[in-house]
C-alpha cells in the first residue's frame, strides 16, 4: 500500500490520530487502520470528521463509512486495511479530489 497522504477521523469517539490514505478518489480511499483494543471496524462503521492531511488535499472534515475491511489483522501487522467511501462531500471536496488524483499523483496499481 503506497501512502499518498494521512488521515484522521473519529469512530464513535474513539480517536484515530493518522492513518495512512492509498486509493485516493473522489468517492472514496483506502486506510491503513492500527488495530486498537476493543475498537472493530466492519463494513458499514461510520467513521466521523474524517480529515485529510495533504496540502493538495481539501482541509474540510467529511463523515465516511467503511465499505470493505481486509482481514482483522491476519499478518499480526497491528493495522487493519480498510476501504472507506465519503459520504455526501461538498462538490468543492470532490473537485479537489479528482483535480489531486488527475494531476498531482500516478495512477493507483491496486487490483493490477
């Protein structure tokens, strides 16, 4: 997984400080997640004030929901990769998405 950036967000106020961002797109991204005890992630986990940390990025925090979730840590890594999708982003946080991936970052590989 290649970072293109960091992210930070909340789920149900647990803190989740920076996580790694990969995929990058309009609707959505890929994290990388530390497992922390007693917090599960799982296919329909909102995830609140989800913010970008990039310059390029749009600074403004968006509500996401987590789409898929890649084994709970099978490879005893101690982080869990996750696919989130935003949800009802402002058209200006989508501009800035699409004009970022377009213009500023290679093509993603992931499923080549």
């Amino acid at each position: 997984m290649e970072s293109q950036g960091k992210a930070r967000f909340q789920v149900a106020g647990q803190p989740y400080p920076i996580v790694q961002v990969s995929d990058l797109g309009p609707d959505g991204c890929r994290i990388k997640v530390p497992v922390q005890p007693g917090a599960v992630l799982n296919a329909e986990t909102l995830l609140d004030r989800l913010e970008l940390i990039h310059p390029a990025l749009p600074k403004d925090p968006v509500q996401a929901r987590v789409v898929w979730v890649h084994d709970q840590d099978a490879a005893g890594t101690g982080f869990v990769e996750t696919g989130v999708q935003f949800l009802h982003p402002p058209s200006d946080y989508t501009r800035k998405l699409s004009n970022y991936v377009t213009f500023l970052e290679p093509p993603s590989t992931y499923g080549h």
